[in-house]
C-alpha cells in the first residue's frame, strides 16, 4: 500500500549513469541532465520535464487498481457483462504516480507525482518517455478511454513515444535492459520499438544460457506512440 515506505533502489543509480554514459557518446555536444537521489525533486522534475527531449524515470511507481479509491472517494461497481464503471467523485488518474525525492515523508514534503499531475505538463516537445519501474503500462479501465494510468497521462501530456512497463521489475535486470535499448537507441540508429526489442532479445539470450528464460527479467516492457 501507499502507507508502506518506498524501498531503495541501489539499481536505478547505475542505470541513469549508464545511460548518461550512452548518451555521452552518442552526442557528445550535448550533455544529459541527471537528477539523483535528494537532487530528484517533484519541483525539479516539473521544472526539467518540458525541456527534455527524452525523458528517463528511473524509480518506484505504483498503480493501486480499481478496488483502492482514495479514501472517501467512491466509483460504481463494474457492471454486468464486464462493462467498465463510470467514475463519481474522483479522477482514476489519481490511483497511478511515480516517486520522486521525499516520498516517505510526506509530512515535510510532496515526493509523489501522480498521473494526473502529469496531464498538466506540457510535453509536446518530448520524443520519448521512458517509464522504467514497476507496472507503469497499468490503468484503470473506463467508457470511452483507454486505461487511465502514467502511459495515458504523459501521451496526454504530450509525449510521441513511451516505453512502460506491465508488471513488477527487478532492479538489476532492468538497469542492464535499459543500457542495451539506448545502445540500440543512440548508437545503432534504431527506433523505439526496434531498440526494445533488440534489447529484451539480448536479455533473453543471457537469460537462456543460465537456464532461466522467464520474462518476468526482461519481457515486461511495452512501447507505444508514434515512432518515426
């Protein structure tokens, strides 16, 4: 639940090095901001967003589902025949955020920046977001949308192309994953799709020589938008 504190993530610090690394060779004129640990604030991330061109947030994220409203909130029981509820009284987009610097203390600051947050932004000028922590492609279904959630919101907000993810990630595997699809992202030329692809099936191969081809590592990533 959103009253337990969210747990470190020794991974995401090599991982936003890493592909800073990537990033530097790729284009040397152009250093990649990096915002790490206390530095990786909610007002920093709302200051920085717009002005980026590829968007990397390397953190927890959480999607509380249809049976977790906020409290004193209340929405209609989905209807016979699996038909999607119509939402009273609050925004589903309030049930997926990211967590930013701060938030296992709520009482002294905001370090959760939630979906619907994000439809405020203006991202028009983003390629690419990448969403990489734990069910970031998860929504909650509703009439006439596709499911509300971070990928909805930051498409919303602007962004052409977005990789998320559809279920619960290990942080080492997914720092590795991360280095290979800016590898193939950057250095190879490849788009979105392509570079993901490429980047699960190198996984993969790993993950066949020890043994263990289970998705669960490396197959939980998923690209959308609107790739060149």
């Amino acid at each position: 639940t959103l009253d337990d504190p969210f747990a470190p993530l020794p991974g995401t610090g090599a991982e936003v090095r890493a592909i800073a690394r990537v990033h530097q060779q790729a284009i040397p004129t152009r250093p990649a901001t990096v915002l790490e640990g206390t530095q990786a604030t909610k007002a920093a991330f709302l200051e920085q967003a717009p002005k980026a061109g590829v968007l990397h947030l390397a953190t927890h994220a959480y999607f509380a589902g249809e049976d977790c409203t906020p409290a004193g909130l209340v929405s209609e029981q989905r209807r016979p025949g699996g038909e999607p509820p119509a939402f009273l009284g609050h925004n589903p987009l309030l049930l997926a955020g990211i967590a930013l610097a701060g938030a296992n203390e709520r009482d002294k600051g905001d370090g959760i920046l939630t979906a619907l947050e994000v439809t405020a932004l203006d991202l028009r000028g983003i390629d690419l977001v990448v969403l990489s922590a734990c069910d970031t492609g998860l929504g909650t279904p509703a009439r006439g949308q596709e499911l509300l959630g971070l990928r909805w919101a930051f498409a919303y907000a602007g962004a052409r192309n977005l990789v998320t993810s559809l279920w619960s990630v290990p942080d080492a595997e997914t720092a590795t994953l991360m280095t290979h699809f800016y590898t193939g992202l950057w250095l190879k030329g490849l788009s979105v799709p392509e570079a993901l692809r490429a980047a699960q099936l190198e996984m993969l191969k790993v993950a066949r020589a020890k043994g263990d081809p289970n998705p669960q590592a490396w197959g939980a990533f998923v690209a959308s938008g609107q790739p060149d």
